[in-house]
C-alpha cells in the first residue's frame, strides 16, 4: 500500500479567497482541527506578507504536535529566512518555496530571461535546505511551462535538496489527460526524480481541480495539495473532501493507495471552517453539503429503503454525517442534551454547556422540534463567539405595509441597558440604525446574506454580513427562528469583534 499524503494548504491559499481572512486565534482552532482530521502537512501561511501571518505560522508551529507545519516563502533571502524563523518551534517544519517558470510570467511578472530564473531557483533551494531539512519547490504555473526547462529546474532543486516537487496548475488551465501526460513526462525526464515527491496542487477556475489531482494521483504524484471545502483564489483549489472520498470509495480505481484521513472529521471540519470563513457551503457541495446524502425522488427514496448502494455509493457515516437524527424538543433534560452533543463531536465544559442549554431551550420556545444542524448552530454561536461587549436584551418592531418601519431596540453593555427608537427603510435597516444611535457607530452595510439553516417553517435563519466600520470591514454572524432577531445578533457580533479587536 502507498500512501497519499495531504498537504492542506486552507490557512494559507484558502484564506487568499476574497472575504475569507481568518483572525490567528481562528487559523489555531482550524489547524487544531485539521490535525484531528490527520491532515500531513498544514500549510500554515505566508510569513513574510505581514506581521499577522507570522504570528499565525509560528503559534500553530508551538501548538501543532503530528502534522507538519509548512510556511511559504518567495525565493527570496528575505521569504526564506522569515519562514524558518516562523517555523523555529514546530515538531515537523517544512518550507515551501516557489518560482514561476512559464513564459507568461517570465515575460510579464518578472521580465527575466530563463537562465536568471533557473540560477535564483537553485539559489533559493540551497539557502533554504541550508536552514531546514524538509524543502518543496513549486514551478508556479507549472502546466503552462515549456517542459524542456521545467525538467531543468526541477533537476537543479532536487540536487540543491528539495524533497517535494510540487507541480502547480496556478490558473486552473488544465485537464486530466493533460495533467497525467506532465506527469509521467517529469517521471521520465528528470533523471533524479526518484529522490522527490512528486506533488499536484490544482485550481479550479474550469471546475477540473480536483479531476486534475486524481490524474496526477494516477499518474504517480503522491502528495496532493487541497483545501476543505475547496475554497481559495478565485475559483477556489481541489476539494479535501472529495479527493480523500474518491480514493477511498473508487479502490479499484486507486488501486493499493490510502490516505490517513480520518474520514468521519470531515464533515465538522468543513462545518467549522466554513463557519469562521463566511463562506456558506454550497447544500449540493459533493460530500460534505447539506443535500449529499438526501434523496427526494420517491423512486430513489424507495430503492435506497430496499438496498442503499442503489442511490448512494457511500456511507454518511464515513464523512461524519449522520443518517438520523434525533428531535429534541422544548421537554428535552440536559442530560439528553449533553448525549446528541457528544454524538455529533461537541464535547463541551460545563460553562459552555451552561450557556448552550440556556439558548437550546430559547429556540424550543420559539421551535417545534430541535434538528442536529439547530444544534450545530446554538453550538457554533454559543461557544465561537467573541466576547460580548454589547448584548441584546430585546427588540421591538413596528412595520407594514402603509406605514414606515420603526424599531425600538435595548442592549447591555457591562450590566448597563441602553436602548434606542430608528426608522428605516425596513424593519432590518431600522433595528440596525437604533444599534448605531447606541453605540456610537456609523456603519456601512456592505454584504448581508440570510440563510435557512435547517428545514421546516419554523427553521433557525442565519444572517451573514459584513459592516464597514472606520475603515475597517468587518464581519458577523447570527442566528434565530425570527430573521430580524438574527441580523440583530449578526451586528452586535461585528461590532463585537471590533471592539474585542
């Protein structure tokens, strides 16, 4: 058996996606998460774009005990150096280190000859294998690279002593076949290739990301570069999920390969980061949406009653799903609800169950039958939250149709309440303008998305948004079953992390 490692490059290429920074404390608790998930190698950032970056790289570097930790670096002293000093602490450092060798960008990024390019990436490798043991190199756009130069570089990286040869499809510009063909071209061309992993990191601005990685995967590379839930620049990078899923359901495909996934993490660790993200995972996302394993046809419920693998060719159990779920209800004791926690991977102190129960029992006021997702969500906001600067006490909305839109709204701040009266242009837009009269803000709305998060009338709504606050932008999430209830709680979260911030 050979194994597949999985380099998860989510804190670093996954957070360049628009929208989608990460504060230090979030990238921790993620990269915590990735290493439960048994991610090999946690591309942990870019420490020499800002002083932030560094902070993260080297306190994931102290926390992190089984995965590797890696810090990209520009062939540059100055990247080199900053990323091995980021990595100081960490059990298992890795520098990733990169250079463009198409045309494309010789002529247009760089305005260098080839023979310059060739000379700085065998001076970089050297620097870098000078001061870490683990060293991978990355021919950036790689699939668009003259293949006579690139066999080039990567011969001269290998015997300056990197150990990865990653092959970068930068602008997500190719295909299967096509991979797999650069693939076996660099196996047989590169005399000492034999002594690097070979490695794929794709993009998926044709939709081929992830295609492409099991290409290569096919074609001999054995480290993939991926991200949860696939996000990243543009488009966004091949799918963990799904390249982990496809190897392990497609045996006879991937014959004789594994990866040390643990598979049923997958579906929290998606949930988690696209929690701490913002960004909402798609409900037919392949393995890990909310509709992956649902089925609605009455054909395809009645043949999956009889035999499963007639409609689903894997087990929701194995990516952390579970089949059924248990109804909680406004009835339901702390015991019982401290069991479905557990059940779902929450395992909580008894501050923290203190508080969620408190808010559990809020929604089954309001609610019906509590769902896992309306667990998920108390959970998530319960316990994820930022320190509550400011807190809602209670809202009063006045709206219609043949009259303007006026609210009355009352927050705590340190045990003192305070409340304001706005109108607005609707019941939202004026509940958001008494929270400025109070707290002294004039912030701009620049995104605001409403979601319903679990199913039936009654389902908890989750408001996204983002505010602009003194040249700031910020953003916040809440949740609820009465929708103003939730972008309330989604503004008081911005303004919360501002303030914390």
């Amino acid at each position: 058996m050979e194994k597949i490692i999985i380099f998860d490059t989510t804190l670093r290429d996954g957070e360049q996606a628009p929208g989608a920074s990460l504060t230090a404390q979030e990238k921790l608790e993620i990269a915590f998460q990735l290493e439960k998930l048994g991610v090999d190698v946690i591309e942990a950032g870019f420490p020499i774009a800002s002083p932030g970056d560094f902070q993260a790289v080297s306190d994931i570097s102290k926390r992190i005990k089984n995965s590797a930790v890696c810090g990209l670096a520009r062939c540059l002293k100055q990247d080199i150096e900053a990323a091995n000093n980021a990595l100081k602490i960490a059990r298992h450092p890795r520098i990733h280190i990169f250079l463009a060798t198409s045309k494309i960008h010789l002529e247009y990024k760089f305005k260098k000859p080839e023979e310059e390019i060739f000379a700085l990436a065998k001076q970089a490798t050297k620097l870098a294998r000078r001061l870490c043991d683990d060293i991978e190199f990355s021919p950036e756009d790689a699939t668009r690279s003259e293949r006579s130069f690139l066999y080039r570089v990567i011969e001269a990286v290998i015997d300056q002593g990197a150990r990865t040869i990653n092959i970068p499809d930068t602008v997500g510009y190719s295909y299967p076949q096509e991979v797999y063909s650069l693939i076996t071209d660099i196996k047989n061309n590169v005399p000492n290739i034999n002594k690097a992993v070979i490695a794929i990191h794709c993009h998926d601005d044709l939709g081929m990301a992830v295609a492409n990685s099991l290409s290569a995967v096919l074609a001999g590379a054995r480290q993939v570069h991926c991200t949860i839930n696939g996000i990243g620049e543009r488009a966004g990078n091949a799918s963990l999920e799904e390249i982990v899923m496809a190897i392990k359901t497609r045996k006879d495909a991937f014959i004789n390969l594994y990866t040390q996934i643990k598979t049923k993490e997958l579906f929290p660790t998606s949930r988690l980061v696209s929690n701490l993200t913002d960004f909402i995972v798609p409900p037919n996302k392949a393995v890990v949406g909310r509709n992956a394993f649902a089925h609605e046809s009455g054909i395809h419920q009645d043949a999956v009653l009889k035999k499963k693998i007639t409609y689903e060719i894997m087990d929701p159990h194995d990516v952390g799903i579970s089949e059924s779920q248990l109804v909680l209800g406004k009835h339901s004791g702390r015991h019982a609800f401290r069991s479905r926690l557990e059940a779902l991977g929450f395992h909580l102190n008894d501050e923290q169950l203190n508080k969620a129960f408190i808010r559990f029992k809020e929604v089954a006021d309001k609610k019906k039958d509590i769902f896992d997702d309306d667990l998920r969500i108390i959970v998530e906001d319960e316990i994820r939250v930022v320190k509550p600067i400011w807190q809602l006490e209670s809202f009063e909305v006045n709206s219609g149709t043949k009259i303007k839109p006026k609210a009355l709204v009352t927050v705590n701040k340190k045990g003192k309440k305070l409340n304001s009266v706005s109108s607005g242009d609707g019941p939202v837009d004026a509940v958001f303008k008494a929270i400025d009269k109070i707290t002294g803000y004039n912030a701009k709305l620049e995104d605001f998305r409403l979601e319903a998060v679990t199913s039936g009338k009654d389902a908890l709504g989750q408001v996204s948004l983002k505010l602009k606050i003194k040249d700031k932008v910020i953003s916040g999430r809440g949740s609820s079953t009465d929708i103003i209830e939730a972008a309330i709680r989604a503004y008081l979260n911005a303004v919360n992390k501002l303030e914390t911030k």
